[in-house]
C-alpha cells in the first residue's frame, strides 16, 4: 500500500502505476535549508551590488547564481507547474505516442536533459557575456540570473509544454493553429530565417575555434563514432543501462581530448587536420545535413548527451576553481560605455544593448525553437518538463556566469586588447597598448612587452584583435584554473582545452538546429497542401532529405559569406544574431500568453507576459535604433548610405574598408542587415497584433479554439526528477518485475487502439 502522500495512477487494471501523484508536505528541515540559501543569496547579492572598487570576488557571483537557481527551481517553477502547466502522467507524450524510431523516440530524462542543453547551450551564454562585460559587472551578472529565472526559464519550460500537448509541433506551426493565417505565416517565416541566421553564426564561431587548430578538429570529430556507438549500445546491447554507457562514453571523450594534442602534432595529423576556415565550414555544413537525416537516437542524442559531460564538467571545474583561487573583479561595476554608448567592443547603450548582446544567457528564441522541435519529440512524462525545460535554461544561465566572470576578472587593458576590433588597436601590441591606454582604464597602463607576454603565456603569437568573444573567455578560463591546477606551465593547456571547449558546446546546437529548422521548413510546406500535404508528416523520408538539404544550404551559404567576407564574419553576423533572437523570444513569448489565457488561466498570464512586454521593450527599441540611427556605428542604414555615397564618388576606400572589394563588402552587408531587421521587428509587430486581436476575442467569449490534441492513455512509467524518488523506485521495481515475468508482445498497449490516435 502506497504511503499517505502518495498517490499511484493507473490507466490499465492489468499494469503497473504509469504515474505517481506526490502530496509531501515541506518538512521543517527543507524549510530551514531554503531559508539558509535564501539569506546566503541575499548577502552575495548586497555583496555585488553595493561594493565598489576593485575588492569584489567573484565567488560571490557564484553564490549568488546558485542560490538564486535553487529558490527559483524549487518555488517559481513548482508555482508555473500548479498553476498553468498541471502535468498529467497518465497521459502519454507524442515520443509514446508516435514512436517511430527516428523523430519520436521516448528518451530517459538524463539523456534528454543533457541533449537539451547541448542543444540549447550555443555561442550565447559563451560570448554575449563576454561581450558585454563591456558596461560593467552589475547589470550583467543581474540580467543573466534574475533574467535567466523570471524569464528564460519561464520561455522554455511553458513552450515546451504547449508544444509536448501538440504533439510536438514547431513554434510557427503553433502559431498559426493559435493566432491565425495572418500571425502564423509571419511567424512560420520568420522564425526559419531567424533560426537560419542564428545557425550561421553558431557555426561561424565554431570555424573560427577550429580552424587551423588539429587538436581541436581530432577531439570534436572523434565524438561522432563515439555517439553512434552509445546509441547503439543503448538501442541494441544494452538498453536503459544509462548509467552504464555514461561511464564509457566518458572515458572515450577523455581519450579523445588527452590524445588530441599527441595527434595534432603527428605529421599527418599537422597536414590532414590543419584545415582551412573554409574546409570547416563544409565539413559542419556536411555534418548539420546528415546529423538532421540520421534517425535521433542514433547520433543526435548520444552526442549531445556526450558533449554535456564536456560542457558541465569544464564549466564545475572553473566553478571550483573560481571558489579555491578567489580572484577578483576586475571590471567596473557599471562602466562609463554604459551611459556614452562608444564602448569599442560594440557600440550603443546600456539599454536596450546590453540585452540584446547577453542574448542567450538569460533569454533566447532558439531555445523556443529546439522546446517545440526535438525535445517534446523524446520526452517520456509530462513531469519531466520542469526539469529539462526550467532546470536546462538555469543550467545555462550559469555557464553565462562563468563566461562573465572570465572575462570580469581580467585586466582591462587586456580585455580591450582581445576585443577592440583591429581598426582601432592597430593589430600590433604597440599599437594596441596605446590604443588601450587612452580609454581611461583603471589600473596600470600596458605595454607591448606585457601583451606580447600574455600571448606567449597561452602558446599565442599575438592576442590583439581576437574578437568573438571565444579567446577572452579561454584567456579567462586558463587564467583560473593554472592558478588552481598546474600553474602557469599548463596555462597554454588549458587555453587551448578552452577553445575546443567552446567549439564543441557550440556545435550541438549546430546539428540540433539543422533539425529543428527542418522541421519548421516541413511545417510550413505542410500547409501549402496539394502534394506537399505529406511533409505534415516529419519523419516522412523524401521531405527529410530535401528539407535537410534545403535547411543545409541555407545557412551554410550565409557561413561562407561570413568565413571569406573580410569585413563580415562575427563583426557583421553578431549583433543581428542578438537582435533576432530576441526578436524570436518574444513571438514565442506571445504564443504562449496567448495559449495561457485561451486555456482560462487569465490569472497567471502574468507569468509569461511580463518577460514579453520587457523583450518587447528591448528588442523593438534596438531595432529603431539599428534602422534609423544616424550614429553609423549603430544604425546600418546611415552605415550602408555612407559607404555607398563613398563608393559612387570614385573612393577606393572609406573607413574601415581598405579597397574596392571591402567596400563592396560593407555596402551588401549592411543592406542584408537593414533589410533583415526591419523584416525582423515587422514579424514581431504583426504576431503582436493578431495576438491583442486574438486574446480580446477570448475575453469577450469567443476567439480561435485551443489546437491540443486529444490526450492518449499512457502506457509506461518514468520518473520526474534527475534521481528518482523512494515512489518512484518502488514502481519502477513493479514495472521490473512485469516485464520479467510477461512474454514479449503478450501485452496489448492502450496506443494501439486506432481510436487513442491523435488526429
């Protein structure tokens, strides 16, 4: 007999519970440990706040960060879970539903978890805070945690509800069977150019980590054999034996990582794997293709499930080290570039830039994108949900606090010398010492001698003018952890650990954003009708090649432009990834307010349309400013018109262009920005629209009627959380034994039954 608390669901008198319904009360224990986290939380925050000068230690902001995840885990997510999401187990998720062995596949939650956040943890949460350290400290570090909470977290977790309860569909599917014609067409063609731009940069960072680097392309390729053979494993040898294949998946990426210095120095591994940027772009652009063609459970999953361990365990290990070095910040709180707005890592203010430049470490659109595209496609139990789509988002949220602090704890000087762009430092370190020494730094001025060292000190020839983002973040990352392991004879090491690090976080979201972007290319088909009717159908084989294919040449068209344009690259392709994406959080976000409120819970809509409101805020601001500033640092058109009026006069030059072909360059790059954005912001303002229309519609009584599918009886069990409980346990002890003791295929499911199908 189950426990008072406890209640055991059943859907079929002849199986086991498929749910458990658990009513504990919060003993005086838990509620002692909350407290505690939440005082410690309040004085690390008081700590950053108020103390100025070069005396904060940055393991305040790991205390504060954690603290913060824990109360927000345990109270807000619990409140969105009761009182908008009401999970509900005995239902089963499309992966049970459908569960066609390539697309729908149910997934153990640990693995999904760590697919998930390889997925979603991109070039965002490594390079936005990088960039931004540039106003300071303070809004940083509280947008991307109280962001990351109240936000973030709150996007993810509610889209992939909605999705999970539409049987998987994409963001701009749900938008249309939610908002109508006119809203889900902007959105179904928006949010795929948007995902194509975001892809492109993601894999242009990864390019640039890469590139000429044959420790780096051994290590990252040897993962894909070694995620095949996982998923193997799991599907055919040894299956649910995750603990298992972890163990072994681990030790082989040690291997592949220890190895990989030994066999870039080999001669064939100097002359095979010292690849062009341009080689690397068509090699990721080749892999994104067949990663999205490849049934999920055999490459996919396994591999992103693979690369967390990189992804978490780099990330701890500078976490531990931050607590045993205690280094300090050295970053201001709030700079003066926050107010002046001509900070020269980029231009404009605080707000609305700061955010947009952040980008993923608080919210992001992509996440949208992959919580209705591959995960509510492999998730087991509606109660997973919390886990994976709020815990996944706080996860990377940290990881953005510890690409800041690297960055933080950093001379100033050093910092504006990796990240000023070379117009301005010269690209000498002469040059860029006297470049730095007029910004008004504190601290002690540079010199070359001092710069030329801290390459050296990395294995770097020179460190000027390494924008991106990436390099910081490693010279931050190395500058931690030789203080706490090994000293400053690894510090190269570990520089160059960082740097693969980051290409390999970076490039799971890659081959999951191929797929994702697939899907939605498919959807959108889909609804033309006639003989494309049958690309409703995802897993349909012809419309995922050529949708793969189509998605492929995409954005690895806009790769090439920006890995061979000499004015292009992060330069050009980064702040419209910033604004996009944000731009996309906010169609996301208006879906699921809209959703929120049609399913009658105008009480709570709240919840997702106060971060909707302030994204709109940010991004609608920052997309005036980039259309009709006439700063040209900030504004493309003023930007486009003034080196087209150079260009028309005869000029050879102008600027930052330094011959005929550059400026060629920045006239069709800076077009292809305005356009884009204001593309962009008219996508926005239509879904806004159709949704104010929509949801007064639904207050008077009438409106669009909600799309979820009719819910389907489930027919297994998995537990909720990350480690099942005492409950749990005990049913999956039951399910144990069932199976043991009941012949293959003597059960007949309650799916099977044409009338539980969904529509």
């Amino acid at each position: 007999m189950a426990p008072q608390h406890l209640t055991y669901v059943h859907t079929d008198t002849d199986l086991p519970p498929v749910a458990i319904i658990d009513r504990s009360p919060i003993g005086t224990a838990q509620k002692i440990f909350f407290g505690v986290i939440a005082l410690l939380g309040a004085v690390a925050w008081a700590v950053i706040a108020f103390v100025r000068g070069e005396t904060v230690n940055a393991v305040w902001f790991v205390v504060a960060a954690i603290c913060t995840y824990v109360i927000g885990y345990r109270f807000y997510a619990r409140l969105i879970e009761a009182k908008i999401v009401h999970p509900r187990d005995d239902h089963a998720t499309p992966a049970e539903v459908i569960d066609d062995g390539t697309d729908y596949v149910p997934t153990d939650r640990r693995v999904l978890f760590g697919h998930h956040f390889a997925a979603i943890a991109g070039a965002g949460p490594l390079v936005g805070p990088v960039l931004a350290t540039q106003m300071g400290y303070l809004p940083c570090s509280i947008w991307i945690i109280v962001g990351a909470v109240f936000a973030g977290a709150v996007q993810d977790y509610l889209v992939l509800w909605i999705s999970t309860r539409r049987r998987g569909r994409s963001l701009g599917q749900m938008a249309r069977d939610e908002l109508g014609a006119l809203g889900g067409a902007a959105t179904l063609v928006g949010a795929f150019v948007i995902m194509v731009i975001i892809i492109a940069v993601l894999a242009l960072v990864v390019v640039r980590g890469l590139a000429q680097s044959p420790w780096g392309v051994f290590s990252i390729a040897m993962t894909i054999p070694i995620a095949v053979f996982m998923g193997c494993y799991l599907r055919f040898l040894r299956p649910g034996r995750v603990s298992e294949v972890s163990v072994i998946g681990f030790v082989l990426l040690m291997l592949a990582v220890a190895s990989g210095n030994f066999v870039g120095e080999t001669a064939w591994g100097a002359t095979w794997l010292n690849l062009s940027p341009v080689t690397v772009s068509w090699l990721i652009v080749g892999y994104g293709f067949v990663a999205s063609v490849l049934p999920v459970w055999l490459l996919l999953a396994p591999r992103d499930y693979l690369s967390t361990f990189m992804k978490v365990g780099a990330i701890a290990l500078l976490a531990i080290g931050i607590c045993i070095a205690h280094p300090v910040m050295r970053a201001p709180a709030i700079s003066r570039f926050a107010a002046v707005g001509d900070g020269p890592v980029f231009p404009g203010s605080l707000f609305p830039f700061l955010f947009i430049t952040i980008a993923c470490g608080a919210l992001s659109g992509f996440h949208a994108l992959i919580s209705s595209g591959t995960t509510p496609k492999l998730l087991e139990k509606e109660s997973q949900m919390r886990l994976i789509g709020y815990g996944g988002m706080l996860t990377e949220s940290f990881v953005a606090v510890m690409a800041l602090i690297s960055a933080a704890i950093l001379d100033q000087h050093l910092y504006f010398t990796l990240n000023a762009p070379v117009t301005r430092t010269g690209g000498t370190a002469a040059t860029a010492a006297d470049y730095v020494n007029h910004l008004g730094l504190s601290g002690v001025p540079a010199t070359a001698r001092q710069l030329d060292a801290a390459a050296a000190s990395v294995g770097e020839k020179s460190i000027v003018s390494r924008t991106g983002g990436a390099p910081t973040l490693a010279v931050g990352m190395s500058e931690v952890l030789q203080r706490v392991f090994g000293g400053t004879g690894l510090k190269a090491f570990w520089y160059h650990f960082a740097i693969m690090f980051e290409a390999l976080f970076i490039l799971t979201a890659v081959d999951a954003g191929t797929r994702v972007a697939r899907f939605m290319l498919s959807d959108a088909l889909g609804n033309i009708g006639g003989p494309l009717a049958k690309l409703r159908n995802p897993s349909w084989r012809p419309g995922v090649w050529i949708c793969s294919l189509a998605v492929a040449a995409a954005w690895g068209s806009i790769l090439l432009m920006g890995v061979t344009d000499p004015l292009g690259g992060i330069n050009t392709l980064f702040p419209l990834f910033g604004i996009a994406n944000q731009l996309l959080a906010a169609i996301a976000l208006t879906v699921v307010t809209v959703v929120v409120i049609k399913k009658g819970y105008l009480k709570w809509a709240w919840i997702p349309g106060v971060p909707l409101l302030w994204d709109l805020a940010v991004t609608l601001s920052a997309s005036w400013q980039k259309i009709f500033s006439s700063d040209p640092n900030v504004g493309y058109w003023t930007q486009h018109f003034q080196y087209a009026a150079a260009e028309a006069s005869g000029k050879t030059s102008f600027g930052s262009a330094k011959n005929p072909g550059q400026l060629a360059d920045v006239i069709r790059n800076t077009f292809v920005q305005g356009t884009l954005s204001i593309l962009f912001a008219a996508v926005v303002v239509i879904v806004l629209f159709t949704a104010i229309i929509l949801v007064y519609k639904v207050i008077r009584g009438g409106g669009r009627p909600l799309s979820e599918d009719r819910p389907v009886p489930s027919t297994m069990f998995a537990p909720s959380g990350m480690v099942a409980t005492s409950g749990e346990r005990e049913i999956q002890r039951q399910w144990d034994a069932y199976r043991s003791a009941t012949p293959t295929g003597a059960t007949v499911s309650a799916l099977e039954s044409p009338d539980n199908l969904p529509s």
